[in-house]
C-alpha cells in the first residue's frame, strides 16, 4: 500500500487574504482564528472585512510564546465556547503549527495562512511541540492535511528576505530526499514507500528553484510579487510539502540531528541549516566535485551556506565534526539512500565539503 496526502485545496496569489470569507463560508462558521501577534495588526482588519461579508462570526486569538502542550490546551480551552466549524490559522510557524494543534484537540479542520515562506509547514499535517525552554519534545500529526492554504503573496513580498532564503534552503533538498528515500528503504510520515509523483513534485520543486530564486528574492528585496516569486512561493511552500509527504525525507533533514547541537551554527535558521546539509548529502553520496560545486554555486548566488562557516561555525575542529557525524546517524531517516553510510562516512563527507568551499578545517568562510 501507498499513500499520497495533501491539502484539499491551495490558493495562491496578490491580495487572496481578502477570499478569506468565501473559503471559511465552506465550513459554515463560526470559526476560531489563531495568529501570530505580530502579524495582528496587519492581517485583521482584512480578514474581519471578508469574514462579516460573508456572513461568518470569528473569535481572534493573538498567540505569542512557545508552542507547548500548554500552551494548545489554554487555546483550545478558549475557543471551545464559540462552536467554531474550522480554525483558521495565520502566521509563521509557531501560528501555524498551534492552530493545528487547536484544530487537533477540537476536532475540526484547520485553514493556514502562511504569512512568511520560511517553510513547508502549510501544507503539512505534521506540527512541532515544543517545551519552555524551546527543545523540541514530539512532532505530532494531524489525521488530514490542512483542509484549505491560502497563501497571500503580497504579504510574503512584504515579509524579510532572508524568510524566504530558508524557505528556499529548506524546498531546496526535498529532490535529493526524496530521491534518497526511493533509493533506500525509507518510508513516507504516512508510513508507506514513497509514491512516484511525490517524487516527480520534488523535482520539478527543484528545477523551479534554480530557475526562479535568486530573481525571487531581489523582487522581496523591492516588496514586489513577480512571476519569479510566485513560482518560487509555489516550490517553497505547495511542492516542498508535496515532495517531502510523499517523497520521504533522507540525509539533510538527519543531519539536523548534529547541527542543532553544534557550536554556532545551532543558532542558523532551519532552512539554511538543510540547505547546507544538502551539499554534505551529496558528498556522503560519493557523487563528482563537479555536482557538489554546481550546488554550491547555487547556494551562493541566493546567500544559502556551504559549509559550516556559513551557518556561524567558525574554525570547526575535527572533534566538533565527528560530534555532528555522531548525533547525524542518530535521525531514523539514515538509511534513506543508495548506500550504507557510517559517521566515518559523514564526518569524511564534511570535511570533504569544507575542502572544496575552501574553508577547511580550522579556517574560515
């Protein structure tokens, strides 16, 4: 048996925060809207606008802290009362992952409303939990995928760029994942092998990127939408969650596992993390310095990291490397590739990495 999972509709474009009413109007209303309190004031006025048109009652709920299982439970508790149909919920990752978890507890579906695209999280039915002090304790799931993602593109021209350089970082290794996963024995969150399409999204995911993103990120640079960015919108947030549901995960995503400890460089965002992590995958694969540079070439000309010096780490040392190889080979998704690799293996491939970005060891970006 395989599975293929996603959202039952992606909306996308200039100014669709304003459809917001005709969506939630599927669902019959009232509904719950969880945000992120920073982004209150700009999301607000345009959404009690299209709500009341169309005819729907909501209660607001200005979410700021850490997600923790708390912090859901405290949210749930006040949006109980009203009967909501749906939880709508806006922002980045921490409003999006605790209105899921809100729509978890209630039972009902979720609507996301991404307002950066740092990363895949709107399509998924996988949210992160976290305690006080910001260590991740699970990643919990939903039954479904987000019901509706409705992505303002106007409102992610307008968002930092470096927002969306890790939400390129992080679509940027779903091909090689998923290419990893089919390869090996990896198997998908919905606990089947992966499905041929999940892999066919994460590449044209992929070639997207390369064609688009660096022209993506000047157009967020000037708040512009362009055709540049909305296909590489499209790639961060629909494909990339397309191609790692469906694709599985492999090696960039393990190697977080070493990175969030490592000195430094555990303070990199996400996306620039993998996006690294991606060019080590592809030296632990033993492929050419000509593929490994061609994608570092990439890396550089939209500001991802090619070796550890770029996400902070100056001067590694061995021992700190061999550290990350150690906890690398910890991730379950290990053996999602075409060869058995060891944290010999992992600390080799980095070195290797830092050689060819002329950083080596003990040196400097």
């Amino acid at each position: 048996m395989r599975i293929f999972g996603s959202p039952e509709r992606y909306i996308q474009g200039p100014g669709v925060l304003a459809e917001i009413g005709t969506v939630a109007k599927d669902y019959g209303g009232p509904v719950c809207i969880v945000v992120d309190a920073g982004v209150v004031s700009i999301v607000e006025p345009v959404m009690a606008k299209s709500l009341a048109d169309a005819g729907i009652a909501f209660e607001l709920h200005s979410f700021a802290g850490e997600i923790t299982y708390p912090a859901i439970d405290a949210l749930t508790a006040s949006a109980r009362p009203a009967g909501p149909r749906a939880v709508i919920a806006v922002g980045g990752g921490k409003g999006l992952d605790v209105g899921k978890g809100v729509a978890v507890r209630l039972g009902i579906p979720v609507i996301t409303v991404p307002t950066i695209a740092s990363n895949d999280a709107p399509t998924s039915a996988s949210f992160a939990v976290y305690d006080d002090d910001h260590v991740m304790i699970a990643v919990d799931r939903m039954v479904r995928n987000p019901s509706v993602v409705l992505v303002d593109t106007a409102l992610i021209a307008k968002a930092p760029a470096g927002f969306l350089r890790a939400g390129i970082g992080d679509a940027l290794t779903k091909k090689f994942e998923a290419d990893g996963c089919w390869a090996g024995t990896g198997i998908t969150p919905f606990r089947t092998r992966p499905l041929r399409l999940g892999k066919a999204i994460a590449d044209e995911g992929y070639r997207i990127l390369r064609a688009h993103a660096a022209a993506a990120l000047k157009a967020v640079e000037r708040k512009e939408v362009t055709e540049d960015l909305e296909a590489t919108v499209e790639a961060c947030i629909l494909m990339s969650g397309l191609g790692f549901e469906n694709g599985g995960l492999s090696f960039a995503h393990s190697m977080t596992r070493g990175l969030v400890k490592a000195r430094d460089a555990k303070n990199a965002p996400h996306g620039e993390q993998v996006g690294y992590a991606v060019v080590v995958q592809l030296a632990v694969e033993r492929r050419s310095d000509a593929e490994v540079l061609d994608l570092m070439g990439f890396n550089r000309e939209v500001g991802l990291p090619v070796n550890l010096a770029g996400l902070g780490m100056q001067r590694p040392t061995r021992a700190e490397i061999d550290d990350i190889a150690r906890w690398t080979m910890t991730a379950p998704h290990i053996p999602n590739l075409a060869l058995t690799i060891t944290a010999e293996d992992v600390s080799a491939a980095i070195l290797r990495v830092e050689a060819l970005s002329g950083s080596p060891v003990g040196g400097t970006a």
